[in-house]
C-alpha cells in the first residue's frame, strides 16, 4: 500500500524514500534440495498436529460473513502497558480467555486449542518487498482451562515460539509456504485429513500499526483503518487487533449461526477487560 501511495502522490517523481523500492524478495541462496529437506521437515511437523483434533464452533452449512468492529484507548490514569501485554502472546492468552467462556458455556470438553499464527520475518521498522513470501507460520496449542490465567498462558506461549526458533522449526514451515508454488494446498490438506481439514479451533492475528507514512492516502487524510478478515467456515470465528492513529481496534469476525450477538459482546468484554481498555467514540 505504501508503495501504490507513492506512486498516485508522486507520479514520475523519484523512487519512494530515494531508494528504488523492493518489489520481489530475492532469490533464497540454499539449493532447492535443501529447501526441498526443510519442507519435507514441515510437514512431518504438520502430521503431527491430527493427534490435536481441533474443536471449532463452526456449522454447517456455512451462513455469511458478520463482523463488529470497536475502538480502544488506554485510560489516562493507566500505567505505561508493559511490552508483554503489546505481545501476540499476550492477546492471544486473552482471546483464549474470552474462548474458553464460550466453550464452557457450551459444555465443550476441555481439549487443546489448536491455531495457527503468522510470524513477521521481516526485519522490524522495514516494508519488506511487496511481492513474495516474508512469513512464517506456528501452531500454537493450550487447553481452555490453560486460558484461566493469562500472565502464565502468555509466558507459555511465547516459550513455544521459543522453542519452534531453536528447533528450527519456524525456518521449515517458512520454506513449506513457498514449495506450496510446487505442491498443491490438497497435498498439506492430505496431512491433516483427520481432522477434515480444519486445522484452527479459532482465529487470532495482530496486523500490528497501520504505518504512520499514511497519515494521507490517496489525496484523504486517514482517520482509521482496521483490517477486516474473511474467517473460514472452519473454524467460523476469529479475533483480531490493529492500531491506528493512536487507537487500539478490535474486529470480531464470524460466520452467521456460529455465535449470538451476546456471544460477540462477552467476548469483546472480555478482551477489553484483559487489555485494559476504555471505549471511544
């Protein structure tokens, strides 16, 4: 987006920021059997994940697509927020949190939250190309009644990724999602047929702040912008964040018949409670 803002404000000007920008990443210097071993080891990894059937809310059939949107800001008598409440790990706790209420309140055993997280590999405070793969992905698993204490869930968390890093594991699903220009989606689908495909009890991502070079885009200047996924029938309900103009948003996505508006309400309370956020208008 940044580079197409460039080019309507800019039109014949100079490459943005004096650089000629990154369009492609560029070529991965590891032979291709190399990277062939790496995503072979990814999806052993993904073998794995069957033996974690996840439990969703979703239906069948599937309705359409609902979505409500808030914003949020910190109350001015609240203390400075520490880093790890600005972690995924930390929202993600708290979204478990507002997801173990639900499955409770629908008498759902209490097996593990199974969900996939994109991890950001570029490099922090740079665009990155704007073609080409720059993602990671990791399961991340705990059992609802995990979520009944979020400091400790969001430390066990981030011992996960921790440990994906060190085993290498992060590097091969990397590698995977680029042989997916080999291999078709159906061949990882084969890897999780136990599970019907469904792979996620729920969705959960931090697209993180929108930047503030886009103070102005396309001739307007911006006075929000949240990003607004479309969830999967599978698993039906997801949970989102973003920041903009110094306002925290939070978009509640799901298909309808998953949940009731009265679902949608706790669970927005909940993880409003949990980030310590007042309403705005």
């Amino acid at each position: 987006m940044t580079h197409l803002v460039h080019l309507d404000g800019h039109a014949g000007d100079a490459a943005w920021g004096g650089a000629v920008p990154v369009f492609v990443r560029a070529a991965d210097s590891r032979s291709f059997g190399e990277r062939g071993r790496l995503a072979r080891k990814s999806l052993e990894y993904m073998r794995t994940l069957p033996r974690a059937v996840p439990v969703s809310p979703a239906r069948e059939p599937a309705g359409r697509v609902c979505f409500r949107q808030l914003s949020f800001a910190e109350p001015d008598s609240a203390p400075r927020p520490s880093r790890h409440t600005r972690e995924i790990w930390w929202r993600l706790a708290v979204v478990g949190k507002a997801m173990r209420g639900l499955w409770e309140q629908r008498h759902v055993p209490d097996v593990p939250f199974l969900l996939p997280i994109a991890v950001d590999l570029r490099p922090k405070g740079e665009l990155g190309p704007t073609f080409g793969n720059m993602l990671a992905f990791h399961f991340a698993r705990f059992r609802p009644s995990d979520a009944a204490d979020v400091p400790r869930l969001a430390s066990a968390l981030r011992g996960q990724i921790a440990d994906a890093v060190r085993d290498g594991q992060l590097e091969a699903n990397e590698v995977a999602m680029d042989f997916l220009q080999y291999r078709p989606l159906a061949f990882v689908r084969r890897a999780v047929r136990r599970t019907g495909g469904a792979i996620s009890s729920f969705n959960c991502a931090d697209v993180m702040d929108f930047p503030a070079a886009l103070e102005r885009c396309f001739g307007r200047r911006v006075v929000n912008a949240y990003h607004i996924p479309a969830v999967p029938p599978r698993p039906g309900i997801g949970v989102f964040f973003n920041r903009c103009a110094g306002r925290s948003n939070l978009v509640v996505a799901w298909i309808d018949g998953v949940v009731t508006d009265d679902d949608v309400t706790r669970i927005v309370e909940t993880v409003r409670e949990g980030m310590g956020w007042i309403e705005t208008a």
